[in-house]
C-alpha cells in the first residue's frame, strides 16, 4: 500500500516538475516577445522623431548613437525618479489633511 502511495506522490511531482519545466519555456518565451515588442516600439519612436537614414552606414552609425542615447537618458530618468520616490517619507500621515477634506465634504 506504502508503494502505491509513493509511486503515486512521485508521479504527481514528475508531472508538476514538467509542467514547471514548460512553465519556465513559456516565461521565456514571453519575455523574449516583451523584449522584442520593446525593442521594436522604441526604435520606431526614435526613428520617427528624428527621421534617421538607414540607407548608409554613416546613417545607421548615427541612429545606433542617437538610440542609445535615448535609452541611456530613459535609464537616467527612472534612476531619478526612483532616488525621489525612496526619499520621500511614506509613513506619515497629515491628519489636518484628511480633517479638512472632510470638512470641505459636508459643506
């Protein structure tokens, strides 16, 4: 009876371990697609505002700079925006704040 039981809990967990197996396939395979999406949407944004010439080498040397450029300086913009957002005091509370709302409520 013992050996039923483990048999039966080993082959449940051979089909869960396959199942995470295809799971982690599937992650992957989404977020090369959400890379890919990315990559393509910004480069088209950044080649529709600042009209890019691809037909050259000198023009795409330019176009890699300039897209680089413009994650770069998106990379910066998060950093800061981050850096403010862990600055600020989360755990106060105004109370007059709320006592005023309130009051401007019943009014």
């Amino acid at each position: 009876m013992i050996t039923w039981a483990v048999m039966v809990i080993l082959i449940v967990l051979g089909i869960i371990a396959i199942r995470m197996n295809h799971l982690k396939h599937r992650i992957f395979i989404i977020i090369l697609i959400s890379a890919a999406l990315f990559l393509y949407l910004t480069m088209t944004y950044v080649n529709t505002k600042n009209e890019l010439d691809f037909t050259n080498s000198e023009g795409v040397l330019k176009a890699v700079g300039v897209y680089t450029g413009w994650l770069a300086n998106g990379f910066e913009n998060l950093k800061s925006v981050t850096g403010y957002a862990i600055k600020m005091d989360w755990t106060s509370t105004n109370k007059t704040f709320l006592k005023n709302i309130e009051k401007d409520l019943k009014t």
